[in-house]
C-alpha cells in the first residue's frame, strides 16, 4: 500500500513582477496515514506554501505530489474540490468562520457540498459538534463564541465529513495557553481514537510536543526531521 | 429541489433581510419598471377595449361614404356643406356592386323637438330604413319604421334614450307619444337601445330619427332634394371591406363625371379604418412601453450586477472557505446567481403588486377602464428572472474563478 503522502522534490515558485520567490526548493516527504507531525520552522520557510499544497488548495510549479497514490499536480480545480470535500479537513489560524451564520450551519458547511439531505447534514455536525465539546452552542453565532470555542466549531467542520487527513496551519497561533491546549487534546485524541492523519504548523515547543513527529523547514526545504515519540502501536489504543 | 438549491435560496433570503435597506434600494428599478409596465399595459389595455367596444357600436362591416373631402382619421365637423352624394347614388351602389349587402343614407340637422311643455334641441335624423340594420339598432320598446312608411312620408319618430330623457317623466312611455318638429306632429312608434359615445366622443344616443321623405318635405325644406349628408355600406365578410371601398369609388366617380386628375368630391372610410387609427395609437403606447421597461430593467439590473460585486467583494473570505471545504465552481456560481435572482423576482413581485395597485387606483380615482391580464404578469416576472439571471452572470462567474488561496488570505 501506498503512504498517505508522498512529496518528491517538490518546488513551488511565485513570480511577483520580475523577480521570483523560490517559496519549496526541491521539497521530498513522505508521511503514512495515522501520524501526527508538526511542522516548525522560522517565518517565510514556506510551512504554509507546503501546507496548501498537501491540502490541495495549491500545486507545486515542479515536481510530484501524490495523495493515497494519486498524482495531484495536474489535476482540473474541480476536482481539487472534490478530493478536499472527500479527504481533507483545514483548521486555520484566524478559525475562518463563516460570520453571521451558527456554530451548527458552519459545521455543516462541507456536507451542503455533498448532495446530503437538510436532515443528514444537520444531525452530522451536530455530532461533530458534540465531538469537540460544544454540545448546547449549536445556534450561537461565532461572535458569541470565545477564540477557543469559535476554533473548535472549525475543527467540527474539519472532521464533520471523516477525512483522513487533517491540516491545522498554526491553529493555536490566535489562543492563550489555555484555549491551546483544549484545542491541542481535542487534537490529540482525534489522532489516537479515530487514526487521523494530523499534520500541524507551530512556532510553539509545546504545542509541537502534542506531535509524535517534528519535522523543521528551512528555504522551502526539509532541515530535520525526527520522531519525538514513539508512535502509537498499530492497533488503537483500547479505551 | 436539492437540499443544496433549497439552502442556497433560504440563505440569499437572509442575506437580503439583513441588508434590508441596500436589498431594497437594488430592487428599486426592477420595482419601478415591473410596475410601471404593469399599471400601463392594464390602463393601455382598457383604453383598447373601450375604444374597441365603441367601435363596434358603428355597426358589423359598415362603410361609411362623406360628401366632400375629410381628414384622415375621418373626423368631420358638420355634414351636408357639400353636395355630391344623392339618394340615387345610394340605389346605383347598391344595384352595382353585389358585395354590398345593403346601402342607406341619412341627413341630419338640429332642431328644436317639442313634447307638451317641454322642449329639447337635438339632430333630427331624416334616414333610410336600411339605416337602422346598417348600424344595428335595436329597440327597448316599439320597432322600427318601414318602407311604407318611407313611401308615404309618414310622420313617424323614433328616439334616442338622451332624448327619452329630456323630454318624457321617468317611467313615462314615450311610444304612441306625440311629438313635434317644426310645429310638424310625429307620432313616437319606437325607442332606441343606447349605444352610448361614439369612436369620436359624440353621444349617439342623442337623437331622433324620421322617415328621409318625411325630413326633404316636411322638415329640411326642399332646397337641395335628394342629397345626403352621408351613406352607408355593408359587406357580409368584414375581409371584404377594402374591396367594397374601391367599387364604390369607382361607381361614384364615373357617376359624378370625374377626370383622372381630378380628386374625389367624397371620402370612403370603413369600419377596419377607424380601427386602424386607434391600433396606431396603441402602438404608439406599447413602444413608449417597452422603452419604458427597457430602461428601467436595465437599470435594475446594473444595480444588482453592482450590489452583487460589492457582495463578492466582502466575502471574499467566505467564497475562500467555502472553496476550501469543497465546494466546486459551479456551486459558488449557484450560489450567487440565485442571490441575484431571489433579489430581483422579489422585486419583480413587489413590482407587480405596486403596478398592480397603481392600475386599480387609475380606475378609482380617474375612473379610466383598467385591464390586467395575466399575461402582462407571467411576462413580467419572466422578464425579471431573465435580468437576475443575465445581470448576476458577471459576479458569479467573478467569485467562482477566485483562487482558493488568495480568497483566504484576503483582509
Ligand atoms: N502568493 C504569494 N506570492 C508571492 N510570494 C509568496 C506567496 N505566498 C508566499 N510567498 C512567499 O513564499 C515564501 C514562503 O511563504 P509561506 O509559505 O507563507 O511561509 P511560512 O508559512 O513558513 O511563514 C515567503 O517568502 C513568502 O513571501
Ligand atoms: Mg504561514
């Protein structure tokens, strides 16, 4: 079988005006379904350039990108749709909710993509609702939210539609420590219970110690990577 | 409808609730357009009819023959100035030309009509008998007068309901009544059926007839026997009208001796004519209209195309996300097409509700005949689907081609 990710010298470069920024130089990956890597790295290494690239938002200018086998790099942005409704889960540094529209309704968001009927959808984010510990809000504005519940209601939507992979792009980077760590064990246990691939970028030690993987970027290329804890054995942990 | 569809719509509806004021300032031209088309169409429409049914009162496939020269819409000021046409004229016309069915002739003058004491000035109609089936008369009570007594000059009347009320008590019976013309006695033997105005505003109803004979000899004076002040024609097809009109020009000229260059000393109008004027003014009116509606569907729509690019604008992020969790081109285009749609069918609706309303007060207060048809409706809702949906084309095709990426970061 195939690893869930599989980048090979990978390169992404922006041309602004004349001059082009090299933003992935040559990048190689390789990640299996059921880790948890953070991702770290000094600003402007091209953490977010990678991320939008495994998650199918952006494609590399040159080299391979190929997700549970499939080669991405050429595909139509239809379809790019389709496989990020189907396989992927975003978390954002600044939640990306939608404003002026319920806790329940953005959860929902991915499933109104799928064709489901009002009641599937509605009773699928509910229960991701509940899965992040917001059981009650589901008609709360994201205004009557705090930080740290408004980034939970991204991470129901994230995992409402059961991706395997999910992307969390400095998703503490808008908490304090506390909201943090919710969010981080919430995390957590989506990776040990439900074997999701979770792939994290931090600036923060101890939010990467959450990972059981660390790999650090630098000029767009890998400059270490090493597993900082032992992997789970491949059989779930029984509860 | 898809759960898709059917959310898209429900969130449209309350994008526009919450931006009631921009919703409904949009809306505004779409509003005004459907309505105005609306309440002129009903009033246009009600002006036909009414003018229609005054044309009808003329009589079934009547042609109508004036001595002298007229004006183009057939409009004329007095009869009987000029004297070319004749009673014999009226009889070669009619043995010359199988089309016509029948031929009659009038001359009419105002005089005073005298009933006990009371007195009211009214035409005196001196007619051919064939007059009163020519121009379909009917009776409420008594009956018409014959050839006999055409023959005999008899001195009988017949009287117009405008007359009946001037000169006899309400529920009095005028018929076996006396009246008299010029201190001539007529016995009243019929009353006439209203017809009400004429295609040129005259009350028709206004009127008394006599036998032709009676009027030369008894009424008129003898000054001019025999002419008419006009004639009147009938065809049983109304297809065969302009045909009837050319042979009986051709009949009268040769008649009257004309020359080619000379002009015609009558003018020969038919009852399709007569329509045709007033189908000119109505479609004066259409396109006035359709300018009207163009302009103000167009700027209805401009203004959804601008509220909508506005909308795209300030979602940027959401399209971003919404593209993130997997929605395809063409739902982000969906989505925006039905904004554009929900927004001007609502203001279509309010549109026809105000155009709808604005024609029933034209009718109440200016007491103008209204039609609304539902035509004008299911066209007019149609026309402002068609804008939504052309105008809400160019931003919705905007938001689908934003790049996911450059959505989300945007501040
Ligand atoms: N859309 C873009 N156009 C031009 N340059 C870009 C664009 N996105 C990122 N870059 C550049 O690519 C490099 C990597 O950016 P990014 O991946 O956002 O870094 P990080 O997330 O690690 O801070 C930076 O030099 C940045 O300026
Ligand atoms: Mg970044």
């Amino acid at each position: 079988m195939s690893s869930l990710i599989e980048c090979e010298d990978v390169w992404k470069i922006y041309r602004v005006g004349d001059v082009e920024v090299q933003a992935l130089r040559g990048l190689s990956l390789t990640i299996e379904q059921g880790e948890f890597v953070a991702i770290m790295g000094s600003s402007g290494s091209g953490k977010s350039t990678l991320m939008n690239i495994l998650g199918c938002l952006d494609q590399p200018t040159k080299g391979h990108y190929r997700l549970n086998g499939i080669e991405v790099g050429n595909l139509k942005p239809d379809h790019l749709a389709g496989i990020r409704n189907q396989q992927i889960g975003f978390v954002f540094q600044s939640f990306n909710l939608i404003p002026r529209t319920s806790a329940l309704e953005n959860a929902q968001l991915p499933l109104f993509y799928r064709g489901l009927s009002l009641k599937e959808q509605r009773a699928q984010a509910a229960a991701a609702l509940g899965r992040v510990g917001l059981q009650g809000r589901e008609h709360h504005y994201p205004t009557q939210l705090s930080g740290g519940q408004q980034q939970r209601v991204a991470i129901a939507r994230a995992l409402v539609t059961s991706p395997s992979l999910l992307l969390a792009d400095e998703p503490t980077g808008n908490l304090d420590t506390q909201s943090s760590q919710e969010i981080m064990k919430i995390l957590e246990t989506l990776n040990r219970d439900e074997g999701i691939t979770i792939i994290l970028v931090t600036h923060e030690v101890d939010v990467a110690a959450y990972a059981a993987r660390e790999i650090v970027i630098k000029d767009g290329q890998v400059l270490s990577d090493r597993v900082t804890r032992a992997r789970p054995t491949s059989s779930p942990v029984e509860a | 409808m898809s759960a898709f569809v059917w959310l898209t719509i429900l969130t449209a509806l309350r994008i526009l609730a919450r931006n009631r004021l921009r919703a409904g300032l949009t809306m505004l031209g779409i509003v005004i357009g459907v309505a105005a088309v609306i309440a002129m169409v009903s009033i246009g429409e009600g002006a036909k009819r009414a003018v229609q049914a005054q044309i009808a009162t003329m009589g079934t496939n009547v042609i109508i023959i004036f001595p002298g020269v007229t004006s183009a819409s057939g409009v004329r000021g007095s009869q009987g100035s000029a004297v070319t046409l004749t009673v014999s004229d009226a009889l070669d016309l009619k043995k010359r030309i199988p089309l016509l069915a029948d031929t009659g002739w009038t001359r009419r003058d105002v005089m005073q009509i005298v009933y006990g004491n009371r007195n009211w000035n009214g035409p005196i109609n001196g007619i051919s008998p064939s007059y009163l089936t020519i121009r379909d008369w009917s009776f409420t009570s008594g009956g018409p007068f014959s050839q006999t007594d055409l023959d005999s000059a008899a001195r009988v009347a017949l009287i117009g309901q405008t007359t009946v009320e001037n000169l006899f008590e309400p529920g009095e019976e005028p018929v076996g009544a006396v009246v008299r013309i010029k201190n001539v006695p007529f016995r009243v033997i019929g009353v006439l059926a209203p017809k009400g105005q004429s295609a040129q505003g005259s009350d028709q109803d206004d009127v008394i007839f006599i036998p032709f004979s009676t009027a030369e000899r008894k009424v008129f004076g003898t000054s001019f026997i025999g002419s008419v002040g006009a004639m009147f024609g009938s065809t049983d097809q109304v297809e065969d009208l302009p045909m009837a009109a050319e042979q009986i020009r051709e009949v009268l000229r040769a008649r009257h001796r004309l020359q080619t260059e000379q002009n015609d000393d009558f003018t020969i109008r038919t009852q399709v004519d007569l329509g045709k004027v007033q189908e000119g003014t109505s479609e004066t009116l259409t396109m006035m209209l359709f300018a009207i509606a163009s302009v103000s569907l167009l700027v209805g729509g401009i203004g959804i195309m601008n509220i909508l690019l506005v909308s795209v604008t300030e979602r940027t992020r959401e399209i971003g996300v919404r593209m993130a969790v997997g929605a395809k081109r063409h739902h982000i285009m969906m989505q925006f097409l039905i904004e554009a749609m929900t927004l001007s069918l609502v203001g279509g609706a309010l549109g026809i509700v105000l155009g709808i309303t604005g024609a029933k007060l034209t009718t109440l207060i200016a007491g103008w005949p209204t039609i609304i048809s539902g035509n004008v409706i299911v066209i007019a809702f149609f026309f402002s689907l068609v804008v939504g949906l052309f105008f809400g084309l160019y931003p919705a095709n905007k938001a689908a081609r934003l790049n996911p990426i450059e959505a989300l970061r945007y501040e």
